[in-house]
C-alpha cells in the first residue's frame, strides 16, 4: 500500500505549483472582478504542454496517467478555478476522441489539439435536457454524405474557442430505447449555420466562458461521425464523463486547500482580544474539521484516480470522489468563510470566489443526488463494492 506520488509525478506537482503561484495566483482575483479573459494563462498553459496531457504521444501529446491529470486540476483550481474549466472540457473531449475516433480523426485534430494550436469542449446539455441526456432534441439528419444538424445547446464551456465542437445528437429519433439513437459529431467552427449565440451570466466559474450554441441546418460530413458508426454517442460520453467526474473532483480539492490555506493563514494573522484567533478553541475545532476533510477528499480522490489508471471500471469510485470532494469544497469555503467573519463576505479577499466556485462543483458533471444514485448503482448491481 503506497500512497506516494512516484518521481515523474512529483516533478510535474512541483512545476504546477510554480506556475499556478507565479502566474494566476496574483491575477485570479482583479482578472476575474474584471471579466478578463486569461489570455495570457492560456498561452502558458500551451507552452507548459497541459492541452496535450491525455492525448497519446503517437499524436503529440503526454499520454499522461490519471493521477497526473488530476493533479493538474487540484493545482490550477487552487489558483483559479475558471482557468482550470479551460483544460476541463478541453482533455475530456480529447480523451474521448483518443479512444473513441477513427485514426482519420485522430490524425485530422489530435496532434494540433495537443499542441493547444486547437482547442476544443463537449456539447451535450440542452435547455430542456441536462440530468436526462436521453431527452436531448438536437438532431442529425443524414442527407447523402453529411449530417443536417438542428438544435441549440446550453452551458458549453470553451464555446468559443472550440473546434471541432463535439455535439450529442440524435441519429435515430425513432429508436427506442432513445439512446441507441444517439451519437456524437464533430462540428467544426467554421460550418455555416453554427452560432455561438450568447454568453451565459454566472453566480461563479469566471475566466471562461459557457455559451448557448445553436444549429441551424449545419451540414457535418460524414466523416466526421465519432468512430464512423451511429448510435455509440451514448456510451462515448458516458465513459468521457467517468474521466469528466475526475476532473470535477480535482477542481473540488484545489477549492477546498486554498480555501483551508486562506482561513489558516487568516487565523494566525487576524487578532481579537489580544490574542491571534488560531488560539481559541472554536477556531481550532473549525480549522481540524477542514483539514481532515480535506485530506479525506484527497485520499479518495486519488485512489478513484488509480482505479482508472489499473483499467478498472470506476463508475463507483469516480462517483464517490466527485460526491465527496464536491460537498467538502463547498463545506471548506464556508467554513474558511465564516473564519474570516465579515472580510469572508468582502470581494477584496479570496474567499468569496472560492465559495462562489465551489457551488459548481456539487452541480457540474453530474449532482451530488445524481453522483449518490451511480454509487448506488454500481453497488446493487455488483459492479462495485466497498472493502478491500
């Protein structure tokens, strides 16, 4: 039993954590007050080789292991959560064309993907269909050697910068049940009749933008059908979504440390009655709880991380990650919130767009409800089961 990092992984900590205090910890704050996008992060990142990290080496990428890539999303959330939803969609849909795609379409848009010279994000939920991807009305009609596309999509991350876009649709309206009738597109930026329509006002998750994106009969050839067969689309962004709830757990952990960091550093500096507010009991207690939580996440996190790494199914400890980190994120932000007192509420110090941000984690790639029904799942149909 070994719950070390091994040398490769420790060296790529090491160089994020530099990065991410260097670079986006002293900007985070204004450049997101200010409604700026993190242009000059990005270009960092590209250089840093993030944008490749789950893309094979065969196509220029990392090829990198799932601890890894969960550590790039502890430590660039810990910074600034929205930079970190940049990479999000962005290596969940190159994951997904990775081992999903033809080689055409692997050779067509991985090399420049992982270069970052493309990016790219995931098009699945719809206003009327989220939880329920099964209920999505976007179709896909084929029409000699391309595909009409018709419909609109709602909250996709990197919408504007993303090419090819890969959307959900429906192939086969008539099938039953519907997801047999589902499959996945690659809709490149450039196609008439694809429009970013809107950006989409948020509570959090600043830095990058999640957008309404509509289709108005936009032709997609043939070739650019995910694996080149119809009615998979279903069972390709489950198993992307599987990695989806890992990301989502790393972010989780990020929030939660900087908000521990936050309240700790505050307690030692902040006085009342003459004395530093780290030595009352009340404080202390608060700070204990954060801190075994926050490790508790972590352990789970990177063992639901391993099992993906060995090629286990992880339905189950994927679900358990992104169930438990999410609600600590959440719970560490208030907690560091309340440590704070009334600077907590201010929009001068961290804390309150680390409580804003945390918010989403309990939503994004699944509910909390909806995570405890997968857990529930995997374990009534034996696919998973706790012990050793």
């Amino acid at each position: 039993m070994d719950f070390a990092l091994n040398a490769d992984q420790e060296q790529f900590r090491a160089a994020l954590r530099d990065f991410v205090d260097s670079e986006i910890v002293p900007v985070a704050r204004e450049w997101e007050q200010a409604g700026r996008y993190p242009a000059e992060i990005v270009e960092q990142m590209k250089q840093l080789g993030l944008f490749g990290l789950m893309i094979p080496e065969s196509y220029g990428g990392a090829d990198a292991d799932f601890v890894s890539f969960t550590l790039m999303f502890e430590e660039i959330a810990r910074g600034w959560m929205g930079v970190a939803g940049i990479l999000g969609s962005h290596s969940l849909s190159c994951w997904m064309l990775a081992r999903h795609g033809t080689e055409e379409q692997k050779g067509r848009y991985l090399p420049e993907l992982a270069t970052g010279q493309r990016r790219t994000g995931i098009a699945l939920t719809e206003p009327d269909a989220g939880t329920d991807l099964q209920g999505i009305r976007t179709t896909a009609v084929a029409d000699g050697d391309s595909y009409v596309v018709n419909g609109s999509k709602m909250w996709i991350t990197n919408a504007r910068h993303a090419d090819p876009l890969p959307v959900l649709v429906k192939t086969d309206r008539t099938s039953h049940p519907a997801h047999k009738g589902m499959s996945v597109l690659l809709v490149d930026a450039a196609s008439p009749g694809f429009e970013v329509a809107r950006d989409i006002p948020k509570l959090g998750y600043k830095g990058t933008e999640s957008c309404e994106v509509v289709f108005d009969n936009v032709r997609v050839p043939a070739s650019n059908l995910l694996g080149g067969v119809e009615g998979r689309g279903m069972q390709q962004v489950l198993s992307a979504l599987e990695v989806g709830r890992l990301n989502i757990a790393g972010r989780s952990l990020g929030i939660a440390q900087r908000a521990y960091d936050e309240a700790l550093d505050y307690a030692r500096q902040r006085h009342a009655f003459g004395h530093p507010i780290a030595e009352f009991q009340a404080i202390q207690i608060r700070l204990a709880e954060m801190a075994t939580q926050l490790q508790a996440a972590r352990l789970l996190t990177y063992w639901s991380a391993s099992a993906l790494d060995h090629g286990e199914r992880s339905d189950l400890q994927t679900g358990m990650a992104k169930l438990f980190a999410s609600e600590v994120a959440l719970q560490a932000a208030q907690d560091s919130m309340r440590v704070h007192g009334g600077y907590g509420y201010s929009a001068e110090f961290e804390i309150e767009r680390l409580y804003r941000d945390s918010i989403l984690m309990t939503i994004g790639e699944g509910t909390s409800d909806v995570m405890r029904t997968v857990i529930a799942k995997a374990l009534v149909s034996g696919k998973g089961r706790v012990g050793w």
